[in-house]
C-alpha cells in the first residue's frame, strides 16, 4: 500500500513483475493524427511555459517552484490566459509538468550530470511527443493489434504488444512516424533449473569488433550509421537546395527519415540481439564501466555515438536483473587491455595495438580477447554471498594506466533497484 495525500492507494502492480518498457509504431486515421498534431504541440507549449517561469524564479532569487505548484498554476490558467489547453486531454498537460520536474530533479542529481532544461524547438516536421493514459484503467489492450487509448479511441498497432500490464501511455513523432511508448510491469522469469549456463564470464565492448566475451566469441559492429552516411549527406544536401516546405522539401525530408529509421533500427537490433545472448550465456558477468561522455570527447565521436556502448551497460544491467544474471562492474580505471591474462603484467606502453606480446612472459594476446578474460578473472565466487570482484581498487593505484584518460572523474554507483557492484 503507498499513500498519496490522506487517501491510500493500492498499487497496480502485481507481486514479482518486474518494470519494463516497449516502442511500438502506430498506424493513426485522420482524426488521431490531428488530434495528435495538436496534442505535441500543446506539451510543447505548457513545458516550455515551466522552463520559463522557473528561469524567471531562478534569475530573480525567488522561491524555486515545485512541479505540483506549476501544475496548480497551469490548470488555474486554462480558464482565462490558456483556454485552447483545454482542447486536448488534461493527461497532456499533466505530462509536460511532470516531464519538466523530471528534468529538474535530474538536473539537480550531482550523479546524473543532467543538462538544465532549455526550450524545445517548435520543428516543421512535427517532432514531439505527449503523455497519451497515465493508469491501468485508462488502457484497454485487446491482446493482438488493437489499444483504445482516451480521447484517440482504437488505435492500431504495428505488430503486437508484450504480456504484462501496461499502466502508462506516451506517443512520440520522430522520423516521420508515429510511436506508442508504453511502460508495463513483466511477469517475471524463472530461474533455469538446472542452469547450464557458463558460472562466470566477461565482456569487453569496443568499435570493432562491438563486443568480445571471455569463451572468445564475438559480435560484429553493424556501424548502421557509417554505412548510410554518404546517402544520408546527400539527401540532406538536397533538401537544403530546395525551398522550404515545397513537394521537392518533403520528399527529401521523407528520404531523411527513412534513411534515421534504418539507422536506428539496425543498432537497436544489434544491441538486444548482443546483450540478451550474454545474459543467457553466463550467470555471473563482468562488464567495463566505461565513461563513455568522455569517450566522446576524443578524437572519435561520431563512431564512439554509432557503437553505442552506454545502451549496451544500460540493457546488460535490467537484462540481468529479468533473467537471474549478476552483471558487475569493474572499475574504470582498470588496465584490463594492458594486463597480461597470464602473469599479470601491465603493459603501461600499449597503444592501440590489436595483437600484442607479453614482454615479461612472451604470450601473444589479441587485445579484446585478453581485455575479456582479465574482467572475468576478477570475479571471485562466494557461495553464500554469490559474485563478487577482487580487489580491484588496489588494481588501480599508483599511476592511472586504465582505459580512459587520468583525469577522469570516477563513476558514481547507480541507483536502481538491485545496484551492480562497482569497485572503488
């Protein structure tokens, strides 16, 4: 039971599931994608309207509001200012002021480096998105292609929906097509019995190849956007030739989105395809934590963007917390491609060199293998308490011979509902 106010409120979710998320597209009539049209565009305007009144509190030392007082604020302002607010549903509105206390509470959080929140962008394309339902009675799935969703009615899917109970609603337009964004509560998974799994494993991510695990096997980087770069240019190069919002404009914008959908869907795929085999190949599995804002501040962005290893942590850590898999973190300062598997020496002298050898014990490694093997050796198994790593601060003393730069801050540990370890 939790309490909101004085009256108490049962939660929907059932005992064990699990949250969980699924994006899936939408085939909308005529009047849903008006009505939609006008929905984006009214979020757009209520968040933008709390990013402006925050910033005048901020910029005049006055009180900073809550996002329940600009809500308040907001529905007192339908009647009169506003009026045109109450053309769409009030679950719109109640979304964007919800979206904006997000944005402060992570912008606030010394953890999460969150950005402040700036105005959004009105877009000839009609990019945006608004909160659709917001509770469990407000959603009626049919169980094959069909949701009602309030004020859109029956909307069709693209293809059908997970099992679980859905209990929140969000549509989004981003490249030229409709999205439904759903967050549901998973049934959750048994454990294998008997779990023929591999006890304990590692995992080392990089551009090419996108991921390599200690038993050797390896994962091809699609590198979805490297491969559609020069079309993608040359449409874009089209369209900034043409006039604004001409049939020649649209047909190029339609290229463009077509060319960012294939992109996305091409990583997106490669991404669960690699993380759902790992956490069904192992039970205990270590990872790199990786600082990859840093990495991007190199002298490779754009391939360290279309590699996409902060998604790959993020899916390896809920994966693992579905399917009984305990993911661990090493630290990131750990020289984990300089160590030698063998000895233990540290190379501090590596470059980027694929296949090195050992000067101390003259064994060959290839450098993702070998970067592998060292996270799976810090695992340590403890019967009564489970996985585990070694000492791996002591690892990272003296001079910082790791993957990322010395200067680095270290990571903080995350916050969710089963924390992985992080040494340090």
């Amino acid at each position: 039971m939790t309490t909101t106010g004085r009256k108490p409120v049962k939660s929907t979710c059932p005992p064990g599931y699990v949250p969980a998320g699924h994006v899936v597209p939408l085939q909308l009539t005529i009047r849903q994608t008006a009505y939609a049209r006008r929905a984006v565009g009214t979020s757009r305007f209520v968040y933008n309207l709390c990013v402006a009144t925050h910033r005048f509190c901020r910029v005049n030392r006055l009180r900073w509001p809550s996002w329940q007082d600009l809500n308040k604020a907001v529905n007192d302002a339908k009647q009169h200012e506003f009026p045109f607010l109450q053309e769409v549903s009030y679950r719109v509105v109640d979304g964007a002021v919800r979206d904006f206390g997000t944005a402060i509470k992570n912008w606030r959080d010394p953890n999460l480096r969150g950005r402040r929140p700036t105005f959004k962008k009105k877009r000839l394309t009609g990019t945006g998105s608004f909160r659709a339902a917001g509770a469990v009675r407000e959603i009626h799935y049919d169980g094959k292609r069909r949701i009602r969703l309030p004020h859109l009615g029956s909307v069709k899917l693209a293809h059908t929906l997970p099992k679980g109970v859905i209990h929140e609603a969000h549509i989004s337009f981003r490249n030229g097509q409709w999205l439904l964004s759903i967050n549901y509560w998973k049934p959750p998974v048994a454990p294998p019995k008997p779990d023929t799994r591999i006890l304990a494993g590692g995992a080392d991510t990089g551009l090419n190849p996108h991921a390599t695990d200690s038993d050797g096997q390896t994962w091809e980087n699609p590198k979805a956007h490297y491969t559609a770069e020069k079309k993608l240019a040359r449409w874009q190069r089209a369209q900034a030739r043409r006039t604004t919002n001409s049939r020649g404009w649209w047909e190029a914008q339609r290229r463009i989105d077509r060319l960012q959908r294939r992109i996305t869907n091409l990583r997106k795929h490669a991404t669960h395809q690699m993380t759902s085999e790992l956490v069904h190949k192992f039970q205990h599995l270590v990872i790199e934590n990786l600082h990859v804002a840093g990495m991007m501040a190199g002298h490779t962005p754009k391939a360290q963007a279309d590699a996409n290893m902060g998604e790959i942590k993020r899916q390896l850590i809920y994966k693992g917390q579905w399917h009984h898999c305990n993911v661990l973190l090493a630290h990131r300062f750990y020289p984990s491609s300089k160590t030698c598997s063998f000895c233990g020496y540290v190379n501090a002298k590596l470059k980027r060199q694929r296949y090195w050898q050992c000067p101390s014990c003259t064994s060959i490694h290839e450098r993702n293998e070998n970067a592998a093997v060292n996270l799976r050796n810090l695992l340590t198994l403890l019967p009564s308490v489970g996985g585990t790593l070694r000492d791996g601060q002591a690892l990272a003393v003296g001079e910082p011979n790791g993957e990322t730069r010395p200067d680095d801050r270290r990571t903080a540990t995350l916050s969710m509902r089963a924390p992985p370890t992080v040494i340090g």
